[in-house]
C-alpha cells in the first residue's frame, strides 16, 4: 500500500510538550503547493501507557474541541506517565466550515475508515490514524455531540464486542469517563466508523453523545473536560483521584430505539429529553407544510424507554432519524 502523505511536526517519541500539525498536502487553485495543517499537541513523559483523544470528527460538534483545546494548554509532561495524542480537530476542513462533512469532498470521516492514502482529503486523514495513530494507542477518545441537527442526553458509550474481555475493559472505560449517563450505544449505520476501526484493533475505546444543536453549554463542556481527566487517571496515564458522580445505565436492546419520520413537515415534540415513554406512545407530531386544514401526523413509540435523542432543528424531511429511545439498566 502507498505511503500516506501526511507528515507530522512532533516527534511521537520524544519526551515534553509538543505543538504541531499533521500536514496534509492539498493542492488547490490559489495553491499550487498548498497544505492543511490540523493542529494536534503530544504530551510525553517516558514509557508507559498511550492515550488518542480527538474531537470534531464531525465539524459541528464542539464539547470535543472545547475540552482538548483546554488539555493540551494545561497539561504538563510531569503530570504523566507515557504519552497523550490530542486532536482535537481532526475532521480540520469541516471544523472551519461549521459542517458536518468536509466542505472539500463531502465525506463524512466517521464512515470513511480505513481510508485511503490516495484518495480524498477525508480519506488520507482517515487513514492516517488508522495506519499511523490507532496502533500507537492503548486508550482512544473520540468526543462527539449532536451537532446541528440532533439533541442527545450526554453519555459516554461503549458497544457490544465480540470477546468478553474487550468489552469489559470498554465497559470500564465509558464508565470511569463518568457522563451522567452511561450508553451500550447500538449503532444504525456502523459501516466506516472510527469506533469500529479502533476496536478490530483490540483498543479500549470510548465515544460520548454530549447535548447537540450546534453548540455547547457550560454543562456538556465540563463532563467532557472532567470525563477526559478521568480517563488519563483511570489508564494509569495520570496519578490522582478520578472525580465521579451518580451516572444512569443504559443499553439499546433493539432497532425498535429509532425512530425516523415518513414525511417531511415541520415537527411538534410531545416528549422532552429524559422522558420515559411507553410503546404506543406519542413521541411527536408532524405538520404538513404544504397545506393548512389538515390533521399531523402522530409518530408512536415502537417500544418502551427513555426518550434520549431527538432532531433538531424544527423541519424534518422524510427519513429523517427524529428520536430515540434507550433502556435504562440497574447495575
């Protein structure tokens, strides 16, 4: 396979704080020889465990970049043992553009692994982590939120794996991060996922859902500052004590969790975050816009459970995933 043309400024290996870039060449029409440099810091202090954070894999998604912005200005090599990759703009083109995918091929990174060194600017940053950071890393990180058009309870997640071990040890992890809530997150669409990249290689690794709408809250941002302090001490990466409260289980038992819309319309939610629901229950409305005089339609609970995501922003289009619901566990 050809090499990846991504190059690094730091040097993975060396001992200090570094601030870099990973310098992807991008010829374009006002740069012949033009580059992407996507900001990264490594942390190192001698041997011993290594740590993957990184944010915005998805552009509009901001308690990520918030929370590794803040570690990489404050996190000093002495605080360490081993070594801490942030990240926290890895998705960099969609980042600047507020977009979810990159403005420069329209991919989403988060179904673009393992990527291709040859292929588009989404697919060589993919597959650079996947040939040159994952198999770096023992812990990976990778925040996201609901960006512009969802709304999420927050959580971390970790799924269901297909040895005993590996999923414990993910189990662990999501629970160490301490979200006030904690997600066996089933995935609709795991084709190309990092967090499927990740853990074919045996990685522990942790995702989070931290609130949504195209923004981010005093709130969201300080569970992913403390969840990612949490789990640099819980890795045995930083000494201390791991700061933790009360957090809520939950699992996604079934395809009957996801609801998506048959019509496009201007959508009336009926339940608020953090709502238990009942199958049969009406989970919200949607209101043809094409015509007045004419009744919603009701969109039903397909099953129990508590109400963890929703769409947003008010217009739906059909197909459109509009809510989702979980089940809550006693651990």
């Amino acid at each position: 396979m050809r090499d990846n043309p991504i190059s690094p400024t730091v040097d993975f290996t060396k001992d200090g704080a570094q601030h870099g870039h990973l310098r992807l060449p991008y010829s374009r029409n006002d740069s012949a020889w033009g580059s992407i440099p996507i900001p990264l810091s490594v942390i190192r202090n001698g041997n011993g465990p290594v740590a993957l954070f990184t944010g915005a894999i998805h552009g509009d998604e901001y308690e990520g970049p918030l929370a590794l912005t803040h570690l990489a200005q404050s996190l000093r090599p002495e605080q360490i043992a081993g070594t801490v990759i942030i990240i926290p703009f890895l998705n960099y083109p969609a980042f600047l553009a507020g977009t979810r995918v990159s403005p420069l091929d329209q991919v989403n990174m988060n179904r673009a692994f393992p990527g291709a060194p040859d292929g588009s600017p989404t697919q060589k940053i993919a597959d650079y982590v996947q040939r040159s950071l994952l198999p770096m890393a023992d812990l990976v990180l990778d925040f996201h939120s609901g960006g512009k058009t969802l709304d999420f309870l927050p959580f971390a997640a970790s799924h269901v794996l297909d040895t005993a071990e590996h999923q414990a040890r993910c189990r662990a992890a999501r629970d160490a991060f301490n979200a006030p809530f904690s997600m066996e997150m089933r995935e609709i669409d795991a084709l190309g996922m990092y967090d499927e990249a990740a853990e074919a290689l045996g990685k522990t690794f942790v995702t989070t859902e931290l609130g949504g709408q195209g923004s981010a809250t005093p709130g969201t941002v300080a569970i992913a500052r403390k969840g990612a302090r949490n789990l640099l001490i819980h890795s045995g990466i930083m000494d201390g004590q791991m700061d933790m409260a009360p957090s809520r289980t939950l699992t996604q038992p079934d395809d009957a969790c996801f609801h998506f819309s048959p019509e496009s319309g201007l959508i009336e939610f009926t339940r608020t975050l953090g709502d238990v629901v009942r199958q049969g229950d009406t989970l919200a409305q949607i209101w043809p816009t094409g015509h007045t005089g004419r009744a919603p339609l009701a969109i039903a609970a397909q099953r129990d459970g508590l109400l963890t995501a929703r769409h947003h922003p008010g217009l739906v289009q059909a197909g459109d995933c509009i809510a989702v619901l979980a089940v809550e566990t006693l651990t």
